[in-house]
C-alpha cells in the first residue's frame, strides 16, 4: 500500500470526524511515514510499519474523550442514527447532562467557598484587632490603665493572628486554585481532551 | 522562603508576642480581675463598663457614647390599635 492509499482509506474511515482533525491525524502520519523512509524503509515498509488503516482509525477514536467517542463510533455507522438517538434519547441526556453540569459547578463553588471561609476569618480577626486598638482610645479617655494595656495587648495579638492567618489563607488560595484547575479539567474530561495529553496517535505509534 | 515572607511572618509573630505580654501586664496590673478584658455597652439603660469599671460620664468617651445612647429598640409586634 502506498502513502496516499493509506491516507487516503485513513481519510474514508475516519470520515466521522470534524475535517480538521482528520486532516490533522493525517498529517500526523504522513510524517511518521515519510521519518521511516527517510531512515532507510522504502514506502511500503514504512506504511506497513503504521499498521492497518482500521487500526490507525480505532486508535484515533480510541483516543478521543468519552462523549465525542461516542459520538463518532455512532456518526460512522450512520449519521441519521445518531440524530435519531440524540431527539428520542433527548429526555434522558439532557437532563443528566444539566445534573452533570450543576454538580460540578456546585463542587467547584465549594472548593472557592472553603477559600473564602479562611480570608473570612482572617478579615474578621482584624478587625476584632481593630475594635480592640479602638477601645483603647476609649480606656485612655477614661482614665483606666490595665484596660488600655489589655486591649492594646489584644489589638496587637489578633491583629498579628490576622496576618498570620491571611499568609494561611494566601497558600489555601494557591493550592485550593490548583485543586480547582484540577477539578475541572477533570469535570470536562468527558468532553474535551487537555492539549497536554499523550494523543492516541502517539501512543499507537510507539506500541 | 522569600526575605519579604520572612519579615511577614516575623511581623505577625512579633505582634502576637507583644500583644500576649502586654495582655499579661495589663492583667497583672487590674489585680488578676478577669473583668478588664470585658467591656459592656447597655443601650437600654445607657451604661458603658469598660474593664469592670462604669464611666459615669459618657461624653468622654469617644464612638462608645454613641452607642450606648442608640436607646432601646423595639422589636414587638405593632399593635393594631383598632384591635379589640
């Protein structure tokens, strides 16, 4: 079988696919093709060496996040099945796909939400700080010594308890920013597929 | 740990150390009376107590007058005075 073959019956099988990304997995191994020739293979070898084209297809879907994949596989047995399937399934997906939806948006609100409890805190012992600086005015207007050293000596230990939490709540934010990047790389990895991953492609190649 | 991090939490520690102590001091100085750390505005009677001890004139203190002069407020139902 020659490139353009391969391509060309890679191209028909993986017809399921939006344009771009066939014309981007073709490109994919007409590189890889035309690296073994330029290592020494003739065309044929280095065809043959990708595997058959149903393979190579397989791999490509195989590849692809859950929905899409789904998608696809259904697309290529027949375009009306899959409209039939997504009008008569419609009362199913879409509200599971809503539920799906809420649920991860609510468990990303509440990664945020436990961020803000601590700078809540944080806020709120200064400003206890604040009111305890304010009554010592308060202690000096009155005369009274022991209750102005005390509510300096309050002041100054919550507010440096303030500071102390906010460094806490700055490296909860950082690391809670981090979990929800995570989160929701992991909430739509049904749907899309990050640019970083290993592709399908690849890994078939390297098998 | 970067220097200004450093100073950060060397500022806040630094804080809550002196704030502990001069807590102490002032404690020790009232006596041992767990009251001078309470201070009580009644705003239905317009009394101020500030570490156990009653201001009698409430002008010489600052924002806290204020406050204590706010007055009792009324949270009952509103009669309706057509009622029986």
């Amino acid at each position: 079988m020659t490139r353009d073959e391969f391509l060309g019956r890679l191209g028909e099988l993986l017809a399921c696919l939006p344009a771009e990304q066939v014309e981007e997995t073709k490109a994919f191994y007409a590189e890889a093709i035309a690296d073994r020739m330029e290592d020494g293979m003739s065309e044929e070898e280095a065809v043959a060496a990708m595997g058959t084209p149903g393979e190579v297809a397989e791999a490509t879907l195989d590849d692809l996040p859950a929905v899409p994949r789904a998608i696809a596989k259904t697309r290529r047995r027949s375009t009306a099945l899959l409209w039939v399937l997504t009008i008569v399934g419609s009362p199913v997906w879409v509200p599971l796909l809503l539920a799906f939806a809420a649920v991860a948006v609510t468990v990303y609100v509440c990664i945020w939400v436990l961020a803000l409890c601590v700078w809540v805190i944080a806020a709120t012992l200064g400003a206890v700080g604040a009111a305890s600086l304010a009554l010592v005015a308060a202690g000096v207007a009155v005369g009274h010594v022991p209750y102005v050293i005390v509510m300096l000596g309050c002041g100054l230990a919550f507010i440096g308890v303030a500071l102390l939490v906010g460094a806490g709540a700055w490296e909860a934010s950082k690391r809670i920013a981090r979990l929800s990047a995570l989160w929701a790389g992991k909430a739509a990895s049904p749907f899309w597929k990050g640019k970083g991953e290993k592709g399908g492609a690849a890994a078939h190649l390297a098998a | 740990m970067t220097s200004a991090k450093k100073i950060y939490l060397a500022v806040a520690g630094g804080l809550v150390a002196a704030g502990v102590v001069l807590a102490g001091i002032g404690f020790i100085a009232s006596g041992f009376d767990p009251a001078v750390f309470t201070t009580q505005i009644d705003t239905r009677d317009s009394t101020i107590v500030l570490g156990g001890v009653e201001v009698d004139e409430h002008e010489s203190v600052p924002f806290i007058s204020q406050l204590a002069n706010l007055g009792e407020i009324d949270t009952s139902n509103v009669a309706d005075p057509a009622a029986p």
